[in-house]
C-alpha cells in the first residue's frame, strides 16, 4: 500500500507541476494589452503569480502550506483569465 501512495503523491506532484507551467508559459506568451483590456490583473502580475507558483510547487511540493494556494493560483489563471485574453485578436488581420 505504500507503494501505491508513493506513486500517487508522485503523480500529483508531476500533474501539479506541469499545470504551474502551463500557467507560466501561456502568462508569458499573451499580449500584455490583452490583459488589461478584460479588466484582468496586468501580465507582469499573472506572471510573477504563476511563475512564484510553479517554484513553491517544485520546492514544497503540491499538498503543502504554500503548494496548495500555488496550484488554486494557477487553475484560476487557466480557467478564469486565459480564456478571457485568448479570446481577444492581436490586432493582425490574419
């Protein structure tokens, strides 16, 4: 049975991480003016959220004081404000 807790804490370590990423690097990627035209936080703010949350993750791990609040971060980026800033054209007509 500790063999399996092992791999399912590892798993949600890995899953926790990858999710911090994701915010991170698509927080990275989105046109700044984008961020601030749906009323959301500026992309520094976003950026530095996801970016601190993804090293309390890899440091403390996803079911810690500091990993759960990381991981709440990143989710609401994913669900709340990148669809809102995806949503929006660069400005190109193609």
């Amino acid at each position: 049975m500790a063999e399996f807790d092992g791999l399912l804490f590892s798993g949600l370590y890995v899953a926790a991480q990858v999710l911090t990423l994701w915010a991170f690097v698509d927080a990275l990627i989105r046109p700044a003016p984008n961020f601030v035209a749906m009323g959301k936080l500026s992309k520094p703010a976003w950026a530095g959220i996801t970016g601190l949350a993804a090293v309390f993750v890899y440091l403390f791990g996803a079911m810690s004081f500091l990993g759960l609040p990381a991981v709440i971060a990143a989710t609401v980026y994913l669900v709340d404000v990148r669809p809102a800033v995806r949503g929006l054209s660069r400005g190109n007509s193609w």
